[in-house]
C-alpha cells in the first residue's frame, strides 16, 4: 500500500531517523497512534497531524508489512521511503484545484486551507474572495458569513459591517432589517437599537422617524408617545387615572417587579390563557406581596379584576 509522511526538516519524526530509499521495520505489536510507523493515503491527511511548513520533508511511501488503520491514519511494521516530494508537487496532489497555497482546496487560487470557492485567503470557505474563515457567502472580510462583502462575523445578510446581521448594509449589530446603525433593529435604516420600526435616531420605536424613545406613533422628539410629532411626553396612566408617580418611578418599583413575574407559557412552552396566567401568579405569591401589589398608587379593585380576573 503506497501513502505519503511529513516529516520534520531533518528528516526526523518524533525521535526516529528516516532516510529516502531505505526500509525501516518494526519489532513487536503495531497499534495506530501508539507503535509502529504511521502514514496517510492521501497527502492532505497528513495535515491533520502535521503542521502544514514548507520547511518539513514530504514523501512517497510504501507499507510493505502489516497494516491497521484508524481514520485517515496508517500504522505499519515496515515501512519503505520510496521518495521525496516537494512542496510545489505536494500542493499540486494535495489540491483539486489551481493555484492554491493552502491544501485541501477545491477551488482555485486559495492561501488558506479546505476552500470550496475561489481565491480565498481564509480558511474553510464555501465562497470566493473571502479575507475570513468559514464563510459561504463571497468577498467576506470576517467570520462565518452566510451573506456577501460583510467585513463583520456571522452575518446572514449582505455588506454588514457589524455583526449577527440577517438584514443588509448594517453597521450595527443583530440586526434584521436593513442599512441600520445601531443594533438588534427589526426595522430599517435605524440609528438607534432595538427599533421595530424605520428610521428612529432613538431606541424601542415600534413607529418610524423618532427622535426619541418607545414610541408607536411617528416623528416624536419624545418618549412613549403613540401619537405623531409630538414634543411632550403624554401623561402617564395608571388604573385609567393620572399617576401621582412618573413612569420609571412606577417600572423601578417592587410591586411592578412582582407582576414582571407573570409567564404566559409554561415550563414545556405551552400557551397559558392570560387571566390563567394571573392566577397562578397570584397564587404563587405570599401576603406580603399580594398587598405590595394592591399598594400600587391609583390601585382599584375592579379595574384589576377586569384585567386580571382576581378579585381582592
């Protein structure tokens, strides 16, 4: 059985001196990657356990005696150096296409290693004119890009340069939309982040053109407005009524953390019905919560049962 060896520039491979045209023999049990002289079938199999430098010797061998094998790994107990192989001819056998000075190439012109495209200079591309690894789209300067010309990592879209991008032209992060600045924007053409919808400069927009922050409408300098154009923040409601505290006071408060706690789904996913939901938070909770609860400003017993199904 003929295969090929790497070894190192002395021609050396962990202690044992080899030399071209000789045979070399083992005496006792061989067993893969423990005793006897090992070698690959296919020269690009020998860098998975080799270090892929043109200053180690490469050569044709031939297994003139026992034969195990495990994997892509030979063992033998004899062993005859048959030739040497340079590296120019190593490259030419090691890869199905041309020009590479990687291995394991398929396509052409690649520096890096098991390329599918073309010109690649990083390794475990699909694609062609990839800078980066393990991309499958085209002219990728980062990481694991399914999409094209992202110089960001992990993007399923095109021309990002952030990362995690599925949309388009995104200089941010996570995004799914298109030409965003910011990250994690559903929508397009945001600077801001975690925007549903279009060109918000602020962030949790679910409407378009905001300047400011959670905001449904349209066109607002301010926040949590589901109006348009609108410069004031309206006024905050608590149980239909004026609250006599602001809203981040209300959202940092004990009580809104106890119902932060209601769940819709349960443990294996399922849908719960939502007053089903407030029930079995309610029952979940001790009296002192449950009247933390009913302390909130503005709390009335019947707007609660509406929304919750609880009567206290």
């Amino acid at each position: 059985m003929r295969g090929y060896k790497v070894f190192n520039p002395d021609w050396s491979c962990r202690g044992f001196m080899y030399e071209v045209g000789k045979t070399f023999t083992h005496e006792g049990s061989i067993e893969p990657c423990a005793r006897g002289f090992h070698f690959c079938e296919k020269v690009q199999d020998c860098f998975n356990y080799y270090n892929f430098d043109p200053a180690n010797k490469v050569a044709e061998v031939e297994a003139l005696g026992e034969i195990k094998s495990d994997d892509d790994k030979f063992v033998t107990d004899k062993l005859h150096i048959v030739r040497e192989v340079t590296w120019h001819e190593m490259l030419a056998i090691a890869n199905l296409g041309k020009g590479n000075t990687g291995h394991s190439n398929a396509g052409h012109y690649n520096a890096g290693h098991y390329n599918a495209g073309n010109r690649n200079a990083g390794h475990y591309n699909a694609g062609h004119y990839n800078a980066g690894n393990r991309n499958a789209g085209h002219y990728n300067a980062g990481h694991y890009n399914a999409g094209n010309r992202n110089a960001g990592n992990r993007n399923a879209g095109d021309y990002n340069a952030g990362h995690y991008n599925a949309g388009h032209y995104n200089a941010g992060h996570y995004n799914a939309g298109h030409y965003n600045a910011g990250h994690y924007n559903a929508g397009h053409y945001n600077a801001g982040h975690y925007n549903a919808g279009n060109r918000n400069a602020g962030h949790y927009n679910a409407g378009h053109y905001n300047a400011g922050h959670y905001n449904a409408g349209d066109f607002n300098s301010c926040n949590y407005s589901s109006g348009s154009f609108c410069s004031v923040e309206p006024e905050f409601l608590l149980f239909n009524k004026p609250s006599p505290i602001t809203r981040e006071d209300f959202t940092s408060s004990r009580a809104y953390y106890l119902c932060r706690r209601l769940s819709v789904v349960d443990d294996e996913g399922n849908k719960i019905e939502y007053k089903q939901a407030w029930s079995n938070l309610w029952n979940s909770l001790d009296n002192d919560q449950k009247i933390c609860i009913q302390s909130m400003p503005n709390f009335d017993a019947a707007v609660f049962e509406e929304i919750t199904g609880i009567q206290v």
